[in-house]
C-alpha cells in the first residue's frame, strides 16, 4: 500500500536536497550539460507505423501522424533510426510540469471559487476523491449511493464510485442506467476531475433543473471517477515530486544542478498503464512503486483501454512479445493488452458493474486529442483470425448522429474512433457489443495529459466552445439513457414481490476466439403488480441470429417460471406473468 512507497519517495526528496547542498558549493565543477528529459514530439507518420516503435502514442493523431512521448534518450534514437519525420513539440515535459505546478498554483490563488459545480481550483488526490464520494452519499441519502466495485487495484487500493437516482436505494426498480468512467490511463487526471464535477452537477441541478430532476427519476446514473487508483495515485502523487530544484535555495531554476534533479527524481506524471508488474500474476500490495525503476513506469503494467473483451488481442494492441508483422513491442509496448481479456482487476470491475445493469448509454473519458470516439476502434476492413469482418458498428448511423450533438457541445470533433488510429480492446466497443450500450470515448482537452487546471475548467463549462462544454454534452447522454426509441421496454403485470431476472449470453470476439461473459439484470415488481423494464436489445449487435433474453419470474417461495422474450431497439414488448 501506499505507505511502503511514500517513505521511498521521502527518501528521493531528502537524497536531492542532500546532494544538491553538498555540490552547491562548486557550481564551477558542475557540468551544465542537462540529461535527457522526456518529450512530447509529433511524428509525421502512419500511427501504426510509429506504434511499431514501441512509442508511447497518446490519443492526438490521424492518419498523417501522432504526438508522442518519449520517455528515454534511447526511444530518441530509436525514433531517428527509423527514419521518419518528426518535430519536437515539447523539448522538456519535466519542465512542463514544474510550469503546469506554478501555473495551477497561480490560478488557485486568484480565485475563490471556480465555476465548476464543486468550485474546486486544483486538480484533486485519490484521497479527494475517496472523500468526496463518500460525502456525497453521506449528505445527500436520498438521491447519491456509495459503490465500491468489487475488485482492488493489484497494489491493494479500492475503487469507489456513486450511483445518483431519486429514491437511489428503492430495490431494482427497471431504470435504465448510464454510466460515466474516468482514469483508465493514470496520467490523464482531466477525465476523472470531468467524472467527478458531473456527479456535484447532477446532485446540484436535481434541486434547481426541472428537466435534471425528471431525468433522474428516470435514469440512475453509476460514475466512476478513478478507474485505475493504483496508476493515477502513483502518477498524481510522483508527479508532484517534478521540480525538486526548489529545495536548493541557490539553484531554484535547476540550471546548475540538472543531474542530481534529474536522476532523483520519481517523475510518473507520464504514467499510463496499471501496476501488473508480472504478466498474468499478482504481486503483494505496496509493490507498485518497483515501476519507480523505470522511466514513468514505461515498460511494466497494462494498457486497461487495451484489455476489453471485444476485439481484444487485435491491431493497436501489445501482446508478451515484440512482433514485426504485428506492429508492437511485446510488454514494454505501451499498449500491452494483458495476458488475457479482462485479465485485469480495474477492467473486471468495469465489465460486472455493466454486466449487472442494463446500461443503455456509456462515456469513458480519457484525454487529449477534442475528440468524441465511437465504435469500432479497428478499421473497417480488418478480419479476425477467426474469420470475422470488423466492417462498421450496426448501429453507426444512430452512433454517429448521438456523438454530433456531444460535439455541438464541446466543439471535439466526432468520429470512429480507428480514424485515430487503430486500438481494440478498448470500452466502448466492448460495451457495445456485450450489450448494445451507446459506447463513447471522450478525448479531453487539445494536447496535453494533465494542462494548467484552469484549462480543466474551461473544458467543462465550455468557455471558448460552441456550445455548453462537455457539461451539456454529458447531459445530453443522460438524456439518450433514457429515450425509449434508443432501447426497449418491457412492460406488463407480475405477482407484487416477485423478483424477474433477465440473462442472456454477452460473450464478445476477440481476435483469435471469443470472451466469456453473461448479462443478468434484476427487477423487483411493484406492489402494484405492474412493471416497467427498459432494456438494451435481446439480439447483441454483432450476432448474426436473432437473439432472446430468458425471462425468470421468482415469488421468493421456491416457485420460479422462464420464458423466453425478444425485444428490439425501439420497440415496447407487453407481458403478463400471472404467477411464477
């Protein structure tokens, strides 16, 4: 746990601060030729040729080329022997960061209250978040829930979040359910600050939005603001250790003393995958902090947005070891997608709470790029080992016209998400085709992981946008989780009390066979005996045969009775269980 990594990290700061006051005295000594320092550097190229590489590719790219980082002088030359193009954007993301730190610290003192929905001014710790969800629940009973999902993260932290509805603890009651995910990739802290600021609106907007306060009598709303603890925890808290110069008095700006700064210092700011140190195996709580070894952690972990069901395993992804023809660097590859679909614990996590719900509408917000992503995120033209054409998402007319009206809003640009570059295995797709969810990746901010937080700011509320920011965008998802044209309905009598279970297959492909999985939603009939269940389709959307859900009635005294029941998107089914 945290504690075993933090006296290291205590260790790192005195050691600088030690070596720097014991080299000050001979500044003249002091070679003023600066290390290596990561940078952020455009490189003008097809993505999966640089991916190739074994770069670490973030999400600003098209097809003519893709910003990436460069953590080690060795990716330098790795990069320039290939021969391709490239600019230095960036020349120092370290100094960026001390830049960002002082910027933040700034805009914090100069204003009170922000106008996000919380007011907050700087990006927020796991513990914030730990703190604020619990108070929100805390406070407001009625209407917000505590969750905390079911797996650890491999270093031991939990992961929490809040379910928000009127009446939020009535039983299973047949609403649809929306659900918004942030911090797959631990460096991208916007995506959870945007999770977190919406579950403040909606607490807000329920006592002064009539159209909020009907939503949420229709639709329970699960965010999630920190999906990976383990990585962000590391990387938020590291992060923060960048500019050890400042604990040397007459070396503040580092100019003298670059190398005991540099080589002492933690710097997983950049950090993106999970802590899997060993493929396949878990290791003791607290032993995260060996990713300190390497640069930002580069070579060890998971890309969790690589580790879903659907597709996984395909183009845009890593497996164990390096491959030519598959364009990748094997596990140090930034994009190494596990040993297994759903091989990791955050993933799981994910793939049960959507797998328990019937979830019509998902955002999982990442950063940067201003892009709004749709299913698939391999190109049209691929095939599976197994034979299967990836071709279009079925539903890519209705997908397409839902991310235009995110996009009239935030002013990011909507498309599917391989016209980024190709990268199965992500969620969205997996929950698309597990259970025909409206999937959506949101790519937070122009160009950078974590900007000067009032950037954060001024992406949510939409300064300088065409719309409402990314704040209108996620209520106007709120709104399509609850549109029957989108999804189906059941709606008939049932013995009052008794408990209707529906189930049905929700394996997804992967690239060389399938992922295992079950969908299985609960709904408790009203005293009344009259019941409304919105449900996402009984046929997932990449079968080629119709599909049905088998429909449990159970009166709790041992009498149960199955159906079986077919329902479209669109369409309203009838039933009448007289007893079960």
């Amino acid at each position: 746990m945290a504690p075993l990594r933090r006296p290291l990290l205590a260790a790192a700061v005195g050691s600088a601060a030690l070596a720097a006051s014991l080299l000050a005295p001979s500044p003249a000594a002091v070679s003023t030729e600066r290390p290596w320092t990561p940078q952020l550097v455009r490189v003008h190229a097809d993505p999966d040729a640089v991916g190739a590489l074994g770069l670490d590719l973030t999400e600003h790219g098209d097809t003519e080329g893709v910003d990436v980082v460069l953590h080690t002088a060795a990716e330098r030359s790795r990069l320039d022997a290939s021969g391709l193009p490239s600019e230095v954007l960036v020349p120092d993301l370290l100094a960026r960061e001390a830049e960002r730190n002082r910027l933040d610290a700034e805009y914090a003192a100069r204003t009170v209250r922000s106008p996000l929905p919380s007011g907050r001014t700087s990006y927020r710790t796991l513990e914030d978040y730990e703190t604020e969800l619990r108070d929100l629940a805390r406070e407001h009973r009625s209407l917000v829930r505590h969750l905390t999902l079911p797996e650890p993260g491999l270093d031991g932290r939990e992961v929490h979040g809040v379910e928000i509805a009127h009446r939020v603890r009535r039983p299973a009651d047949g609403r649809p359910t929306f659900v918004m995910l942030g911090l797959h990739h631990a460096r991208e802290w916007p995506s959870a600050e945007h999770t977190m600021e919406l579950a403040h609106d909606l607490v807000a907007l329920e006592r002064t939005d009539r159209d909020v306060r009907r939503l949420l009598r229709r639709v329970r709303v699960v965010v999630v603001p920190v999906v990976n603890p383990d990585g962000f925890d590391l990387s938020r808290t590291s992060g923060g250790l960048i500019d050890l110069n400042v604990l040397h008095p007459l070396d503040p700006s580092g100019t003298l003393l670059p190398v005991a700064t540099q080589v002492l210092t933690p710097g997983l700011a950049y950090l993106r995958k999970n802590c899997r140190l060993v493929a396949g195996a878990d290791t003791p709580d607290g032993t995260c902090a060996a990713m300190l070894t390497t640069p930002a952690g580069f070579g060890l972990g998971v890309d969790l947005n690589r580790n879903y069901g659907q597709w996984w395993s395909g183009p845009g992804a890593a497996g164990n070891a390096p491959s030519v023809t598959e364009l990748h660097a094997g596990l140090l590859d930034p994009r190494h997608h596990g040993a297994d679909a759903f091989s990791e614990p955050e993933t799981r996590n994910v793939r049960d709470l959507v797998l328990s719900r019937q979830v019509t509408t998902l955002i999982t917000n990442h950063t940067s790029g201003n892009l709004v992503l749709r299913p698939w995120a391999g190109a049209p033209d691929h095939v599976t080992d197994g034979g299967v054409p990836l071709g279009l998402a079925p539903d890519e007319r209705a997908l397409r016209r839902l991310g235009a009206r995110f996009a009239a809003e935030n002013g990011y640009t909507n498309q599917r998400s391989h016209e980024l570059y190709d990268g199965v295995g992500t969620t969205e797709d997996w929950a698309y085709a597990a259970t025909g969810a409206f999937g959506f990746t949101f790519e937070i901010g122009p160009t950078e992981f974590h900007p000067p937080f009032e950037d954060v700011v001024d992406e949510y509320v939409g300064a300088n946008r065409p719309g409402g920011g990314n704040r209108a965008a996620y209520l106007i998802a709120l709104a399509h989780a609850a549109d029957t044209r989108a999804h189906g309905v059941l709606t008939g009598r049932a013995p009052a009390g008794a408990t209707l279970t529906l189930t049905r297959d929700a394996s997804t492909t992967t690239w060389d066979g399938s992922s295992p999985a079950r969908l299985r939603t609960t709904l408790v009939v009203p005293r009344s005996g009259r019941f409304t269940w919105h449900v996402n389709p009984s046929t997932r959307p990449t079968s080629q045969r119709a599909e049905k859900y088998r429909l449990t009635c159970d009166d709790g005294r041992g009498k149960a009775r199955a159906t079986r029941v077919r329902v479209d998107r669109g369409e309203q089914v009838r039933l009448t269980l007289r007893r079960c």
